[in-house]
C-alpha cells in the first residue's frame, strides 16, 4: 500500500504505480461475486461507523487548515464533517451494498432468423479516477460506487481535504481486506502536489478508462480542456426554479426557500428564480420575502426592483452566475414561454424545476427543456444520485454520451455483446 505523503519518488513515478496497480486490480474485481462485493461494502460502513472519532479528527485539522487559507463559506460547508454526515456517508455505502448488482445483467436479448442468439450485458467500464474538491464525503461515495460497479477507482481528493479523505480511504481499504478484495481497487493519491492531476488526465499510460471531475468551475474546464480518455462531467449548476400562474403559494414559497437555501453550495441549488408576470401581484412579494427572511441576497431585474425594495439590482452577469451561495436572481417572465426561453439562453443543462398545477404548462416545460434533470413540484435541490435512489452520486453529468444526470452504478458499467450460435457460418 501507498502511504500517505509518501515522498520518495516523484509524483509521474507515484501515479504511474497507481495506475499499474488499478489495471492490475480490475480483471479481479471485473470477475468478483455480487456478495463479496456486498461484503465488503458492508464492512466500509460498519468501519466508517467504528472510526467516527478518527475521522473527525482529521477533519478538524482540514477544517483549521481551510481557515487559515481562507476557504469561502460555501467550500468550508463542504469541507465539514459532523457526526450526521459521518452516519449519512455509512448509510449511502450500505444503501449502494443493498443495489442489485449492475454486472452481467442482460440488458436486451434477441434472436436472429439464422438462430443466432444476441444478448447485451453489463460490464465495468474499467479503471475510473475522481478528481473533486473539498467534499472528503466523495470519498467514500465513489469508493463505493464504483466497487458495486465493478471499477477500480483511483482517487485525487483536493489538498484541503487530504486529512480526512485518508481517514474514510482507510475505512474503504479495511473493508477490501476483510472480503478479501484486491486492496488496490480502490486507491487515494497520497499527495498534494497538483501533477499528480495532470497524470491522471494523461491517462495514465493506457490505465486510466474514465474521468469524473468533482469541484469548481475552474477544475472541471481544466478536465475537460485537457484530459485525454473520456469525461463524465458538468460545468455549472445554474439552476432554475420557475413559480407558473398556476402554482400554489404555499407549496410555491416552501420549495423556493428549499431550492435556494437548504445548501447554497450544492450544484442543486436554485440560482435563479424565475416568475410568472401574471402572477406578480400574487407569488412574488412573498415568495421574496421568505427568501430574504432565511438570509437570501436577491438580485432582481427591473420590474421586480419596483415591487421589492430590499432587492439588488441585477446585471447580465446574474444570469449565468452559479452563486454557490444565499443569493439568488429574480426575474418576471411571460408564462413558461418566456420560462423556457430563458432557461435555454441561459441555463448549464443541470437542473430546472417548475411549480405548476397545470398539466399543460408541466408536459411543455419537460418536453422543450434539455437539461438532465427536470422537476415539477419539488426542489432542485432532489439533484442527486441518493435522493434518485441510486445510493450515492460521483456526480452529475450534464453531457449526451452514456451518463447523464447522476452517475450511479449503472452509468458506471458499459457492456458487451454474446452471441451464441450453433455452428452457423457467414455466407
């Protein structure tokens, strides 16, 4: 095993060993039962459960470290571990080990008129490395994931939580061990240095099948600009929340507040509210009001500045501002139309939600919008591979290959064709 800040080599030495040992380990863990592999992530959880206090520790020195370096609020809520979200990373792993298990179902089958017997089946997709950012809790969730799937995984968690993403690794690692899984399949990069990014978009020699990139703006554009295998990944959450003349008030406040506020610094967070004209004299003031009340900052276009005094005025720059943050952009649009509209000028294919009790407008904003996920009646912040019943997330690709929306286990297998035949020839 690597240690961590392990120094004796350069860091293309350290991932080059990586990723030898990463290929070395997928054959294996390709062929490895759906109950070893129920076992030891039930071990992960249970040790993640046993080592509370060892995780927490470590957390509290990334947690001081980010202070002193300045981390923003929003990155500091990421980064911050507690007791409940230490139980929460152990019940994902448990609800992943409780998954049917994706390798080698038989996705379609046919049969040809010269008898040959066609099936598509599941398969890994092979080595993965995550790159992210702050949240040590991805971790365990990509850990977990891709061993359900079938996947080594190669994990570059970011210098800000190297602490405690080695506390959780070490409890994947005892989990490996006592199903008596090749411990390599999963493996953190044990250093800081930032070439070690730049290895793993290289690929690795061939080692490296797929990349998830988890964090900022400014990782994911570098990802995707230089990686050289393939990407599963999205840009921006700018999120859309749109209140119809026809949603209920109540229901129309609650699921603002919700989408704004619940984590400002989820890539599910609502960062712009958009409201129907025709209903301006009605939803508007009070849903503002009941933002403003739960410590929203809102930058609001000009017809709303005239009925909401406690607004910001709003520049161009609002529109395609992912805030990550309690502030958020208010603007009056004419119906879904004027909904849709916007949404397609200006959205990054995330998330968008309307609030609507008329199915007409609902079944037009699903079918002219294309982003990954659409809502009705429910908060954006509902973008996530656990709430979606996928156990846990890498992350949300907002791209049209393969995976789109949360990537699961399922977007974390490819497949294969078998044909069985009976001695038949080609003419």
């Amino acid at each position: 095993m690597l240690k961590l800040h392990e120094k004796s080599r350069d860091t293309a030495a350290l991932m080059a060993e990586m990723g030898r040992r990463a290929r070395a380990a997928a054959r294996p863990l390709a062929v490895a039962s759906a109950e070893r592999k129920h076992a030891a992530l039930i071990a992960m959880a249970q040790a993640i459960l046993r080592r509370e206090q060892n995780i927490l520790d470590a957390n509290a020195i990334d947690i001081r470290n980010g202070g002193e370096s300045g981390l923003s609020a929003a990155l500091m809520d990421r980064l911050k571990l507690d007791p409940a979200r230490i139980r929460a990373m152990a019940d994902g792993i448990s609800e992943i080990a409780g998954l049917r298990d994706p390798v080698g179902d038989v996705i379609a089958a046919w049969d040809r008129p010269n008898g040959l017997h066609i099936e598509r089946v599941r398969t890994p997709l092979g080595v993965v490395g995550v790159i992210y950012e702050s949240r040590p809790n991805v971790t365990a969730d990509a850990g977990a994931l891709c061993l359900k799937a079938g996947n080594p995984v190669i994990l570059r968690g970011g210098s800000d939580s190297l602490n405690s993403s080695a506390a959780i690794h070490a409890c994947l690692v005892e989990g490996l061990k006592a199903a008596k899984l090749p411990e390599d399949a999963i493996q953190l990069v044990p250093t800081a240095d930032r070439a070690a990014v730049g290895e793993m978009l290289k690929g690795l020699s061939g080692n490296i099948d797929v990349i998830i990139p988890r964090g900022g703006k400014n990782l994911v554009e570098r990802v995707q600009n230089e990686a050289r295998v393939p990407v599963f990944a999205h840009l921006e959450g700018i999120c859309h929340l749109y209140i119809d003349r026809s949603a209920d008030l109540e229901m129309a406040v609650k699921i603002a507040v919700n989408a704004k506020m619940r984590r400002t610094g989820v890539c599910g967070a609502a960062e712009t509210l958009l409201v129907d004209r025709a209903v301006a004299s009605t939803h508007l003031v009070p849903t503002l009001e009941a933002l403003r009340t739960a410590g929203c900052e809102i930058h609001a276009d000009a017809e709303v500045l005239k009925v909401f005094a406690y607004a910001k005025p709003a520049s161009d720059a609002d529109w395609v501002s992912e805030y990550l943050d309690a502030i958020i952009a208010v603007k009056l649009v004419d119906g879904v139309a004027g909904a849709i509209e916007h949404i397609e000028a200006f959205s990054s294919h995330h998330t968008e939600a309307i609030i609507a009790e008329d199915a007409n407008a609902v079944e037009r904003f699903f079918n002219e919008i294309d982003s990954a996920i659409l809502l009705h009646n429910a908060s954006t912040q509902f973008a996530d591979g656990g709430e979606f019943g996928m156990g846990a997330e890498i992350g949300i690709a907002t791209g049209k290959m393969h995976a789109r929306g949360p990537v699961g286990v399922e977007q974390l297998t490819s497949f294969k064709y078998r044909v069985r035949g009976t001695g038949q020839v080609r003419p």
